[in-house]
C-alpha cells in the first residue's frame, strides 16, 4: 500500500483498520497505540475502535509517515518470522541487546518518529546487527 496524503477515503478506511490489527497483534495498550499513532494526547480510546469500525485514518504528513513506519516493521518482522506470527509479535515486546535491553515498542515510543525508524534500518540491515 502506498501511503500518500489526499489519498481517497476508502484507502484511508483500510488502512486504518490495517494499522489498528497490527497493533492490536503486538499486544499494546490505547495508550501505546495513541502514541505510536502521532493521535493528540487527549485522544480517547474510542476512536480507536472508530478506526476499527470504518472510521478513516488522518491524511496529515506525519500519521501517514507513522503509518508507513509501522507497516513496514511489521512487514520486515514478518519476514524474520514467515510461519509464526506469535514470535513475529513476540520480538516486539522482548528486549534486545541491539537497543541496549530495550524492547523495540520501547525504542518506537520513547523515540517516536525516530525510533520507528531506527527499528526499521535495524529490521532491514542498515543498522549493525552486532
């Protein structure tokens, strides 16, 4: 899917639910989720179910870059792991000497942008893997 803004509703529709199944696989919490997605603090947790339910997914810059990123990790991680999607999800949320002994979902919160980013080079072999 390529991800450009003024990208017509139904697209943005499909990605939103696309994105809300990833996270949901990953196991994150609203909270986690609203700060992944760049969504304003004050966002309340049902608009994650609206996205879910047909609601579409901004067409701003920066939730289109997130979405990018976080598609794309997901493609990478399910690369690594092709016929387990429980240990595809699982090297989210387990600490790696590679990001200091955190986990990659703490390295793309805390860093946001950055930090998703940064996972993505390592997934794709731009960063050293050890």
């Amino acid at each position: 899917m390529t991800l450009q803004q003024g990208m017509d509703m139904e697209r943005r529709v499909d990605l939103a639910r696309t994105l809300m199944s990833v996270l949901r696989n990953w196991g994150l919490t609203s909270e986690q989720q609203i700060n992944l997605l760049g969504l304003p603090e004050e966002t309340r947790f049902r608009m994650l179910n609206k996205f879910t339910s047909g609601a579409p997914y901004p067409d701003d810059y920066d939730s289109l870059m997130r979405a990018n990123y976080l598609l794309s990790i997901q493609n990478a991680v399910d690369s690594l792991f092709p016929h387990n999607a429980a240990a595809a999800n699982y090297w989210m949320t387990t600490p790696s000497h590679y990001f200091a002994n955190h986990t990659p979902l703490e390295i793309m919160l805390n860093e946001g942008l950055e930090g998703m980013l940064r996972v993505l080079n390592y997934l794709n072999g731009v960063e050293d893997w050890g």
